[in-house]
C-alpha cells in the first residue's frame, strides 16, 4: 500500500513540474526548489562532538537521524583507530563515518565513491566541517582488477545505495539486482590503487559495497597482508561472499573478533541477516 501511495505521489509530483516548467516563473521556482534542497543543513552532535551534512531529502534525513543507532559498532570501531591513521572508507556513500573519522581520529581518509549521485553530497559534508584536507575524494569503484565496466544501480536518490560494480548484478545478499540506472566508468584494485594511482597504504579500512566485497578483496592481496584492521559488511545468506571473504582475510593474517548488527538492522527485513565484521591482526 505505501508503495502504491509513494508511486501515485511521484506521478503526480511529476505532472505538475511538468507543467510549472512551461512557464519562466516557473522554472525559477522549480530551480529555487532544487537549490535550497541540496543547501539544506542538519546538525548532529555525538559524543560531545557536532557534525554538519547536507540533507535534501528524506533518505538522508533518516541517516542523519539514525546516525548513532545504525551502526554503532562502526562509530566504536573508528573510536578505537590510532589518532592520524589512514583510512581506507570503501563505499562512502555521503560521507558519515569518513567525516567522523577525520574529525574525531584525525584520520586521512580516503573516501571510495562511484556514485554520481552521492559524490556532490560526500564533497559537500567533507567542505561543510572543515576537511578538505583530511578527506580525499576517489570517484572510482574497486574491484578486482583495472578496467571499464558498468556500475549498476538501484536507485538514482541522493544518498542511495545497493550498487555494484562489474558483470554481476548482485545485490548485497548475492541475488539479481533490480536495476535502474547504470553508466560505464573505470574500476581499480586495491593494488592498484596504491601502485599505480600512489594513494597510500591504508591502516584501516572500512568495507560496505552492498554485494562484491569479496570480489574487492581478491583485489588486495599485498594491501590486505599489511592491514592492522578491516570492518567489512557481509550477508549470513551469500555464501560465496562470506566464504572468499572469509579466506581472504585469514590468508592475510588477520582473524575474527567479532561479528554483530543494531536494532535498527535487526528490523530491516532486508538486511538482518548482514552483519559488521570486525577483523584484527
């Protein structure tokens, strides 16, 4: 029902746009909308701490509202980094943790983000508190190896998410993604991403792609074997994900500590079954 609901709001939001844009005063109208959307500001104070994001729609306002309680084993995670570490924040969507490392850790970090469609948000958020020097931007998708393919999408929304890079269409529990958008772009590795692109060797890194970690990881071999520790979101369902993943990072040293979801994931029927993995050297 709800979706019937928000799809009959969005054909009717659509027509009259359509017609407000046939007029002049109404396309400065429509353009007055569109900025003042992007320009929107919320505030979120965590730990003592006060964080500036951009919010221009309702999908960002629930991650700026869910801030603590999403992933909570994330914040306690970069709480534990060593202060000046460099942070690898793969599948930075808008920003949060990469934005909260640099400020609380001092962190430099270096922000992997495909989407054309989260990056403005991710530059916005970086300049917003002041760290646009300690975040770097990556506008590419990792992957296993160097070469153009598509990245997949399932939503064109600003701060979306469930993306994949390459020939597999996969979603973040291993099944056919239903796709609506895609563009061809450049993929790296990991590897490569150090060798030939001279980003530096990271401390740390944060792993959340929805669906291809374990491809991304078969990428990372000398990366991985010099790590000291990876959070890395895996699905209880996708064996092959979890499995490779799994071996991956025990061939490079490192082990499990801790596997573990909030509440909040807890009721999401989609993704209950996806867990943070914590590794440890």
């Amino acid at each position: 029902m709800k979706k019937k609901v928000i799809t009959v709001l969005k054909k009717m939001s659509k027509s009259f746009f359509d017609a407000l844009y046939k007029f002049r005063a109404g396309r400065l109208v429509i353009d007055n909308i569109s900025t003042t959307a992007m320009d929107r500001e919320v505030r979120v104070n965590y730990n003592g701490d006060t964080f500036i994001f951009t919010s221009p729609n309702s999908l960002n306002r629930w991650r700026l509202d869910t801030f603590s309680t999403k992933e909570p084993e994330t914040l306690i995670w970069i709480d534990k980094l060593e202060t000046g570490s460099v942070l690898w924040d793969i599948g930075a969507n808008i920003g949060l943790y990469s934005v909260y490392a640099a400020k609380v850790k001092k962190c430099r970090v270096y922000s992997f983000e495909p989407s054309v469609f989260n990056l403005e948000l991710l530059a916005r958020n970086a300049f917003a508190n002041g760290l646009s020097d300690m975040i770097n931007i990556v506008p590419l998708p990792l992957t296993d190896s160097i070469g153009i393919n598509k990245l997949n999408m399932t939503s064109t929304a600003w701060g979306g998410a469930v993306s994949t890079f390459g020939t597999l269409a996969i979603g973040h529990d291993g099944k056919p993604m239903k796709k609506s958008f895609e563009f061809s772009t450049l993929g790296i590795s990991m590897d490569s991403a150090v060798e030939v692109m001279n980003i530096p060797m990271p401390d740390y890194i944060k792993m959340d792609v929805d669906g291809i970690e374990h491809i991304i990881l078969k990428g990372g071999a000398n990366v991985l074997k010099s790590v000291k520790g990876v959070i890395i979101e895996i699905n209880d369902d996708f064996e092959e994900q979890g499995e490779t993943a799994t071996r991956l990072l025990l061939e490079s040293g490192l082990r499990l500590q801790e596997k573990t979801h909030s509440a909040v994931v807890e009721h999401i029927e989609e993704f209950k079954r996806t867990f943070n993995q914590i590794w440890v050297r």
